[in-house]
C-alpha cells in the first residue's frame, strides 16, 4: 500500500433475519445472509449468538443442528458430527486447541427484530 492511502474502515452491513420471537431458546436455526450460511442460537435472558453454520472439520453446513451447552461458563454449540465444542462467542475450538475456530457475528435486536453483521 502507497504511504499516501489510507486504510478504510471495514464495511459494515446489518441484515434483518427474524424476529427474536421465532427463536427457541437453547436451540439453533440456520439463516442464509446473501450467500453465506450462518448459525442462530438463543440462550436464556435472550442473548443471541450468531456463528458459522459450516462445520470446518465435518466439512458439512451443520452447526445449527449442534448440541448447545456451556463450558467453564462459557456459551457452547457442539458439532452434531464429530462434537467438537465451539465457544459461541469466539468461534474457538474447545474441545481440539488445534482445530479451526468458527466465524462469529455481531447481533443486534431492532424492535424486535434479530439482525446480523456479516
């Protein structure tokens, strides 16, 4: 990059997905955001996670189907495959330091609305 460029910000894009109603707690639902496959999970309190529905060790669009839970505290979602624990809010492996993390999205509730940054 030339010295006289500057760096812009990056963009920053909200897309409305459902309403935060359409949701069960402690249970996932997958969403398509243009072309990308993302995975919705509400927890109690109506926190809302938004991950990678891709799988990266299954190889397979599968998150949403996963097994959530918590580790040390932390919120989880665990592989329906091969049970490999992603922390929700980081996308890190927990269950496998070595493995690939997962993606994760800011989330947003707009009158009711859930939207995702991605």
């Amino acid at each position: 990059m030339a010295e006289t460029e500057e760096k812009r910000p990056a963009k920053t894009q909200w897309h409305t997905i459902c309403r935060m109603d359409d949701l069960d707690p402690m249970w996932g639902e997958a969403a398509l955001v243009g072309s990308k496959q993302i995975a919705l999970v509400r927890l109690p309190g109506d926190r809302i996670f938004a991950v990678d529905h891709w799988d990266p060790v299954a190889r397979a669009n599968v998150i949403a189907r996963g097994i959530v839970g918590s580790k040390g505290g932390m919120p989880t979602i665990a592989s329906p495959i091969h049970k490999q624990v992603y922390a929700l809010e980081t996308g890190e492996c927990l269950s496998d330091p070595e493995a690939a993390a997962i993606s994760t999205y800011d989330v947003r509730i707009t009158d009711g609305q859930v939207e995702v940054n991605a």
